[in-house]
C-alpha cells in the first residue's frame, strides 16, 4: 500500500502545466460574461460597451418579429423538441423549415442541423472514409478541421485562396486510387473576411470530378441577392453549409445538398442522428429571420458601407486588413500583446472588440477582428475610427 502511496501524483498536472504555459505566452482566454442592451450595446460589469464583436450582423436577434415568433412558437410546442429527429422529435415546422431552405438556396433537399460546429464535425466523417483525400483551404473553421481529422481522410491543405496551388495538389491526387475527393472551403473567412472564388472552385472540382463542400456561416443573409449567401444558387456546388447564430440572430446550422445526400445524412450522419432536435423556439426565430432577410437590402447595403470605411481608415493608418471585402474587417497588429493592449484601450473608450489570437489565427497575424452591424450607428463608427487613431498615435 505504502509503494501505491508514493507514485501517486497529481493526475491533473497537465491541466495546470497547459494553463501555466498559455499565460507565460499571454494566450490565456476566460469566457466574460457581457449583458446585451440592444443589438450593439451592451454592459460588461458596470461599463457601457458598443459591441463590434458580435455576428448578429443585421440585428436579427432582437428583431420583434424573430423575437415574437420564437415565443409563439415555444407556447404552440413547447420548450424542447422531446426526442430526436429520428424518434418523434420531427415536428412540422422543422419539416417546413427544411423545404423553404432547399427552395432559398436552390438545392433540392435541405437537413437540420444542432450548430454549425455540430454540422462539419459530423457531416465530413460521414463523407469521407480513411481511403478518401480532402482539399481544404489552410484558412477553414476549427469545425471543419475536426470533421476532416475524424475521418481519417488524407488531408491536404492548399495556401488560402490558391487556386493554382489548389490545382497541383489536385493533380497530384487525382489517379492514386483514392476512393473519393473532397473540397472543402469557406465562401467568406471568419477571420479575414475575404471571400474565396465559388465559380473557379466549382470548375476546378467539376475537371477532377470531386465533391465540392462549402460554408456559408458568413455570407448567410448578408451577400448574394436576397441576402441568400454566395454559394445559393450555384450548380456545381454540392453541400452548402449556413449557420443561424450569425446574421440569422438565432441558433443552429442547416446543410442545402441533393435529396440523395440528405437521405444519406439522415441514415449515416450520427451528428444528425443521435442528438435532441432544435428545440420549437429556435425553429420560430430561423423561420422569421428567413422571412425577413430578403427584404433587408438597405440594412446590407448600409453595411457594406461602413465595414468600407472602416477598411480605408485602417489603412490609411498603415495597418493591414488581409482581404476584407466583407462585414469582417481585421486590423492585424502581429503581436499577441499589442493585440490585447490594443483591445484593452477600447474597451476603456467604451468599445468591445476582442484579440484574436493563435491558434485561431497563425502565429504572427495577432489581430482585433470587427464585426460591424447594420444596427451600427454613424456616430458608434465614428468613435471606433478616431479610438484606433488615438492608440495608433500613442503606440507610434
Ligand atoms: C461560426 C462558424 C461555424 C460554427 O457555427 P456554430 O453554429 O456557431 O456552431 C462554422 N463554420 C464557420 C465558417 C463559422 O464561422
């Protein structure tokens, strides 16, 4: 007993040997809480903050009308779906939901799905097995990457939005037996905000007969006509992935793809199988959202306009912005430090806009990542633009 006795030691010394050294490289995150006030205002302890950090793009989350129909239809249903989709947890309006979705995106068949997360993580593996390869752009979501890992897929990964690049990996796959091929990228980049080139990547998977799959988490009801994403509408685009925590102002996640495909995720996809449906009140809010968006056309525009200004007047002051051409808008510092004492100095300016930091973004590309809203007001820009002035003028 005595010999059991000494060889004991802390199980855990991993947990604090991991949390000791994230704070030595100052990447150490905590979860904050901030308490909303309106779609871009909000309280963090007892300080007043806009809010540039937000995807709730068009403000949809405080909308009356998403609000009103997430209340009538928790009274009609209920607070939880009960059951999976596959027990009795398919209430009619997912049904209905999932048809109107196929119709907005231009595919055939649309499925539901518990978050964006939840989607890619689980979707990949079930198309892809460790006898497949999968393409993906360096830049995709951490979801994304987990699915393709899952899989046991070969995965090759081509510098962000190079196409050429792209090309010679296709290349070099394509006649090697692999059982089959795989795309994968985003349409928007959640932390660049640059957009990638759907009509090439649909070419380029059309000449090696590959499976295209993109994520539309931030083009969903912001790009494209009607504010129906940039990868609706798109023949050659197999599965199309949106998200409804971002400018839908709601939660969970839908893939639009062939009725086969659907029918093939509803039999072998255990993310879509073995987990509660999307509970009566979320269904309520995506289905007024989905209402609303098309006829949002002066919210985008507005801001498209601002997120512009704001990409000029960071550059102006010498800093880079990657290839913004979205509501997305980074101001790459470089340094994990500077990056917080840059978001800090907002913050004491009445501005909450969050570092981000590796490993979400590569080493180096340390950064504050905006994310503007159509509910974002002139003077709310304004007082942005001159505090970044005010620290650039400080730092320099
Ligand atoms: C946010 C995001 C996700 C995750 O979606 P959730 O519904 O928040 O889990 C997936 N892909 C991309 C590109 C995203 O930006």
């Amino acid at each position: 007993m005595a010999k059991v006795e000494q060889v004991k030691t802390n199980k855990f010394g991993f947990v604090e040997e991991a949390l000791a050294q994230r704070r030595r490289d100052h990447l150490l995150r905590a979860a904050v809480p901030f308490a909303p006030e309106d779609a871009v205002r909000g309280w963090r302890g007892d300080r007043p903050l806009v809010n540039f950090s937000s995807n709730d793009y068009l403000g949809l989350s405080k909308h009356p009308r998403v609000i009103a129909a997430a209340q009538e239809m928790t009274m009609r249903y209920g607070t939880s779906a009960s059951a999976s989709r596959l027990i009795t947890g398919t209430l009619p309006i997912h049904q209905e939901l999932e048809e109107r979705l196929a119709a907005a995106c231009g595919q055939e068949a649309a499925l539901l799905f518990n978050s964006g997360f939840q989607a890619n993580a689980t979707i990949l593996p079930a198309l892809l097995d460790a006898s497949s390869v999968v393409l993906c752009d360096r830049l995709v979501h951490n979801s994304m990457v987990q699915g393709m890992l899952a899989s046991g897929a070969r995965l090759m990964r081509y510098q962000h939005n190079d196409l050429e690049h792209l090309e010679r990996l296709l290349d070099k796959a394509a006649g090697q037996g692999y059982s089959r091929m795989l795309i994968a990228s985003e349409t928007v980049f959640s932390m660049d905000g640059d957009r990638s080139d759907v009509s090439a990547l649909v070419q380029l998977t059309q000449t090696y007969n590959a499976i295209l799959y993109l994520d539309d988490a931030h083009a969903l009801g912001v790009l494209g006509k009607n504010g129906v994403g940039l990868a609706a509408h798109q023949p050659g685009v197999d599965l199309v992935i949106g998200t409804f925590g971002k400018a839908f102002g709601a939660f969970g996640a839908f893939v639009a793809c062939s009725r086969a495909v659907r029918d093939y995720l509803v039999n072998c996809c255990p993310g879509f199988i073995y987990t509660t449906a999307l509970p009566p009140g979320v269904i309520g809010a995506i289905s007024a959202a989905l209402e609303l968006v098309p006829s949002l056309d002066a919210e985008r525009q507005r801001l498209h306009f601002q997120a512009e200004q704001l990409r000029q007047h960071i550059r102006q002051l010498g800093y880079d912005t990657r290839g913004s051409s979205s509501q997305i808008v980074p101001l790459v510092v470089g340094d994990e430090a500077q990056a917080l004492h840059l978001s800090h100095w907002l913050e004491t300016q009445g501005l909450l806009a969050s570092a981000i930091r590796p490993p979400t973004v590569p080493r180096g590309t340390a950064r504050l990542r905006f994310a503007l809203s159509s509910q974002h007001t002139g003077e709310q820009l304004q007082a942005l633009m001159q505090a970044i002035e005010e620290w650039h003028g400080r730092a320099s």
